[in-house]
C-alpha cells in the first residue's frame, strides 16, 4: 500500500527541478540503507515522473545541486563540471512550544533573506525557501 501511494505520488508531483538535464538524479530504493542508485539522467521532469509512476521501488528522490555536461558519468572528474547552486540549510533544535521554534525560525530565515538580498544583492526572484517539516528551512 504504502509503494504504491509514493508511485501514485511520484506521477502527479510537481518537482522544482530547474535544469533537470543538467543534474545527477539519484534514486533511494525501499529498504536501503540509503542512496543506491546515483548518476542517473534525465531530459525533462516529466521524463522522470514517468520513470517514477512505473516503479514501484523507490522510497526518495535526490537531485544535485552541481550542474554537469553529463551528470550519469559515474567518474566524477569527467563529468564536466559547471557550477553549483548555492544551498544554505538552516536547523534549529526543536526548544519549548513548536510555535515559539517556528516562530525562531522564521526570524532567523528572514533575516537571512535581508541578508542575500539587501546586502549581497540576490534578486528575491533568485531565491527559493523550502520548509523541511522537521527541523528548518
């Protein structure tokens, strides 16, 4: 039941993936112990859904932050490196009321947006905040 709610999932999700073709996609099957299947390629999101709303093994989905000329190249010094997106996780231990943490947390993320784009000048049309629904953002 619970593989085939992921695959179901996988079909309809919209993935924020930019530039999919320029990624290494690695795949997280059910019962490892992690990542077991890395350096994979594809063209388009819908590409990958469409690989995903077949399988009925993949527990997690993993897209890297480095863009490459050929991400599925397993020896990572061929791969041709082009650049990396900037990433920058934000975890706070969870202390008292789960309100009072967020609340925290959203100081902390909004003063690091004031930060990239009021001093760095990041345009906030660059940027991207995700919610981990653990830990932080």
């Amino acid at each position: 039941m619970k593989k085939e709610l992921f695959r179901e999932h996988y079909k309809k999700t919209t993935f924020g993936i930019t530039d999919i073709q320029r990624r290494e996609i690695a795949l997280q099957n059910w019962g490892s112990q992690g990542i077991n299947n890395r350096h994979n390629y594809y063209e388009s999101v819908t590409n990958l859904q469409a690989v995903l709303g077949a399988s009925s093994n993949v527990s997690a989905v993993f897209a890297s932050t480095g863009y490459f000329l050929d991400p599925n190249e397993t020896d990572t010094g061929n791969r041709g490196y082009l650049g990396h997106d900037l990433v920058i996780d934000i975890d706070k231990e969870l202390k008292g009321s789960r309100e009072d943490w967020l609340e925290d947390m959203c100081e902390i993320t909004d003063n690091l947006v004031n930060v990239l784009h009021g001093v760095l000048g990041y345009s906030l049309n660059d940027l991207e905040l995700e919610f981990s629904g653990n830990k932080g953002f």
